[in-house]
C-alpha cells in the first residue's frame, strides 16, 4: 500500500516504515455509531506479525536512542504542524469514528498538536544532576555519580476509544523524547483515527521502525503483545477491568495505568450555584460523559440540592444532542452495550426509587442527558461508572458524611469541591482520597503538564508531560572513582 489507506478505506499499519495489509487477510470492518456508515476496515495482525513489529522495534531502538533530542524535537513539532493542518481532515474522521461532536473533535487534534510541542519543549529541557559522595557518612568527594536519564526500550502505548488521538499522542510523544521506540496498540474503535496520529508523525520525519502500529481487537491480540517478552514497558489507558487483568499478567514488565474514575462534585451551602451548576453541567455531559474525568456524582445537603436541581436542570434541557456534525453536545454512545447499560442504570435507579428531574430517553444508542435526585447507596449508579450522560445527585446530612461516600468508591481520579471559603476547600480536599481535587472547577485532565494520576482502582503512576517522560525513561548513574 502506498499510504496509510487505499481507495477502499482499507488502512494498513506502519510496520518498519511501510503501510501494509495483513497477511493474514483478516480485517475488522469499522461503522460509524452515528449513522452506522462504513468508516473504514482495518487489519487483525496475527501473533507471527506481531513477533515482527517487535523485532524491528528493538532493531531501531539504538538508532533512536542515539539521534540528539534537538532533532528528536525537531520531529515532534513538525508533527505538531501537520495535525493543525490536517486538523478539519482528521476531525471529521473523528466525528465519525468515535460519534465526537464537532468542537471536542477539532479541539482533541490541536490539544494535541500543542501536547506535542509543550513535550519536545520539555525534552530539550531535560539535565542530568552530578551526586558528590561527600554527602553520606564515610564518603568521599573522591567519589560522584554522574546520573542523567535513559530510555526503558521498547513501549506498548495502548490507548481507549475516546480520545484516540490525544491519549495516543500522550503516550507516543514523551516515550520518543525520551528516546525509547514505540508500539501504539489503539483502541479497535477508535484505530483510524489514531492511524491518522502516526501518519503525521511519519511525515514528520520519523524514521522507520520507530513508532509502529498493531490492529485487532484487544481480547483477541491483546495479551500476546502485552506477554510479549520484547516489551519494556505498557503504558496503557482504558477500564478498570481491563487494567487489572494487564496488571496481573504482565509480570515483571512496568506498566502505567491510566483508569476509570467516579468523580464526585462536592457543593457546599456557601458555593456560588449558578456558577457551580453551569460548570457541573458543562463537566458531566461534554461528548455524552464518555470521560475518564467526567463529574460522575453530586454529593450535597438537602438546602443546597433543592437549589441547584433547578438550575442543573434548565442547563440540562439547553443541551443540544443528536449528530455529531451538527454541533452537538451530546452524541450517540459508542456501541449498544453502553447504551443498554445506561439505559440499566437509569431503570435501576428509578426503580428503587430515585427522583427523575429530566432525561430517561434514548433513540438508539443516544441517552438524553438524565438528570436523577436523591440516589442512594443501594443504587448502582451510585458506585458504577456510567460513561454515559447520566448525574446521579446523593444527599447527606454534611460534608463530613459527603467525604465519607466520596471516598467510599472504589475509584480515586478527581473530585471538586465547590465553596467560597477556601479553608473549608483545602480542609476538604486534604482528606479527599483521589489523583487531584479541584477547587471551584469541574474534574478535568488538562493542562496537559500538570501531574494526571489516579489512586485505588483509577490507577497506577503518573501522566502529564514531565511526568510522562520520567515514567518511560530510568536513571543510568556512571560513578567516578578518583585516585588520590
Ligand atoms: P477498554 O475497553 O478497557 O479498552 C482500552 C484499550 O485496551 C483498547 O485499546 C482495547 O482494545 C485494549 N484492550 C482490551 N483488552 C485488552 C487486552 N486483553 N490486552 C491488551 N489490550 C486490551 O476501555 P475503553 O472502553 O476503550 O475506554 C473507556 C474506559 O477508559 C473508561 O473506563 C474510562 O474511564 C477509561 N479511561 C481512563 C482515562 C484516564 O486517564 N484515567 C482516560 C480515558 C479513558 P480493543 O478496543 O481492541 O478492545
Ligand atoms: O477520558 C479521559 C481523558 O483523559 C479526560 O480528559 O478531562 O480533558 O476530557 P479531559
């Protein structure tokens, strides 16, 4: 194949600077959850296949390593310059891939570009220190370890469906900067779109064999690469239940998780509501609540749920959904099986009782945004984790009991805590048991250089661009021995 696709929107997979098909000849056919189109068909890579990629991982790794990070810079912004131009290009293939609505689509691509220059920025920025022996008991100037950073190997990026591009870039950026070679393993749904990623990155000057790509579906392939003993590090995205099945197969092999979460907006009687709502509204149901950092919960008291149910739901029933091209917010989910599970958790829910403000419709696989009041602990909602646009809102008698059930989940990425007294903010967020809290502000990742991390079940290690780079590369100390 020539490009990355033909004229079939067959797309192949960069495998030692080439684009090709599989020889295996099986491929996944990939439809639109928007209207079910064809967006293209990509190819299932057979373990034999995947043994080459590998190999030719390990081949380039010297190669990589030894390129200066001014030049391995000089690639990353020259990728970043080709996502901004191909950003219309590669947003509409978003649209469709994943059902992203079209401001989060655009916005995905040139996030993205500017993760990739804040990371070559970083990389130039990168120093060794020098340890003098002197420094310990019974040592000696005589002795110092010069210590800088070096690449772990090869990388097995694996990334989720809903932000293929960012997500993989997050990952594939700061493992090149820091001179390791990469294999980006995309979500099936999700694939085209991450393809898109590596193109320009190849474009960019990228030398062959240095990032590559593997297709085919994660229960198929999935354990064979992540087993595979030429990988030196996984740093993968997605559910909890998939995280913690790599975590217990992956054996001596380091690996990052990046989880699911349950973030909880803790509203206390002297928040400003209008302000609080709007934003709550805003963090819950951006691209449907398919979001890791998605507010998932209120947690609140009668005085102040009685308030802002009101205000939550006029913010609510101005939320245009449908289409993803006709500048929506809310969009269809990505298959059926997370629709008829919010569809689940919305019956569940109603059943035992919770109050339904607004929502509860679904045309195929789109939920309209639900809004449900006084959930209570035996409802699923309250502990599972919709990725859907579904706020459950739990009233308790204080924040005491607030920061209690907040920390009662199994999850631990972020919280809010929406006040005006910054004592009670900082008192609050101390005990809150999560990765970041943030005050006055819905959950979110962003900036992308600040530490992202998850605690309990949302994860392992930290992402963020420094962060992300210390994660895939270690220490190498070369100590000198002087002779007197
Ligand atoms: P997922 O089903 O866990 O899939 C994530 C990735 O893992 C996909 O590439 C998938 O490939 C692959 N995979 C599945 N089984 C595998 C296996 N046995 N070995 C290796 N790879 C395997 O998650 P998702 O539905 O794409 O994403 C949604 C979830 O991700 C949510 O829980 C969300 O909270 C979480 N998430 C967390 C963060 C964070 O930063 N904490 C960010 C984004 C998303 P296939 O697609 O081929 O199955
Ligand atoms: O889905 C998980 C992403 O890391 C969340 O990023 O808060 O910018 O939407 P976001």
């Amino acid at each position: 194949m020539s490009g990355l696709c033909n004229e079939k929107l067959i797309y192949g997979n960069l495998i030692n600077g080439q684009w090709v098909e599989s020889a295996s000849g099986k491929v996944i056919t990939i439809t639109s959850p928007a209207d079910g189109s064809l967006v293209g068909e990509i190819q299932a890579l057979s373990k034999e296949e995947v043994n080459e990629v590998i190999r030719y991982s390990k081949e380039s790794l010297s190669l990589w390593s030894s390129v200066p990070i001014y030049e391995k810079a000089g690639i990353l912004y020259k990728a970043a310059e080709l996502l901004e131009e191909r950003a219309e290009e590669i947003s509409d293939i978003l649209m469709m891939e994943i059902a992203k609505d079209k401001k989060s689509s655009v916005s995905e691509v040139k996030r993205t570009a500017d993760f990739l220059r804040f990371t070559a920025d970083a990389g130039k920025s990168l120093e060794g220190i020098a340890v003098s022996g002197e420094n310990f008991p019974g040592g000696s100037r005589n002795k110092m370890s010069y210590v800088k950073r070096v690449p772990l190997g090869t990388v097995l990026a694996i990334s989720p469906f809903n932000y293929p591009i960012n997500l993989s870039a997050s990952k594939i950026g700061p493992a090149l900067i820091g001179g390791n070679t990469v294999i980006l393993k995309p979500a099936t749904q999700g694939a085209i779109s991450a393809l898109h990623l590596v193109k320009a990155l190849q474009d960019a000057g990228l030398p062959g064999g240095v990032l590559q790509t593997v297709t085919g579906k994660g229960s198929e392939i999935g354990d064979y690469i992540v087993t595979h003993g030429g990988i030196d590090f996984i740093n993968f995205t997605g559910s909890t239940e998939v995280g913690r099945h790599l975590s217990q197969i992956s054996c001596m092999t380091p690996l990052l998780l990046e989880l699911g979460g349950k973030d909880a907006a803790l509203v206390l009687e002297d928040a400003d509501l209008e302000y609080a709502a709007r934003n709550i509204v805003e963090g819950a149901f951006s691209y449907s609540g398919q979001r890791c950092t998605a507010v998932k919960r209120i947690i609140t008291t009668d005085e102040v749920a009685d308030r802002l149910v009101d205000m939550l739901k006029a913010g609510i029933e101005k939320l245009p959904v449908g289409d993803p091209r006709e500048n929506v917010v809310v969009t269809p989910l990505i298959d059926q099986k997370s629709a008829d599970f919010a569809e689940f958790l919305i019956q569940d829910a109603i059943a035992k009782g919770a109050g339904l403000i607004v929502g509860n419709k679904r045309e195929g696989n789109l939920i309209y945004p639900t809004l449900l009041d006084h959930v209570t602990v035996d409802m699923e909602i309250a502990w599972k984790e919709p990725f859907s646009p579904i706020l459950p809102i739990i009233r308790v008698e204080n924040m005491e009991e607030a920061v209690e059930i907040a920390n009662r989940s199994e999850y631990g990425l972020q919280s809010s805590v929406f006040t005006k007294d910054i004592n009670k903010a900082f008192r609050i967020a101390e005990k809150l048991e999560v990765g970041t809290v943030q005050i006055n502000n819905k959950t979110e990742r962003g900036p992308d250089h600040f530490p992202f991390l998850g605690v309990k079940a949302s994860g392992m290690g930290t992402q963020g661009v420094k962060y992300s780079i210390e994660a895939m590369t270690r220490p190498k100390a070369i100590t000198i021995n002087l002779t007197e």
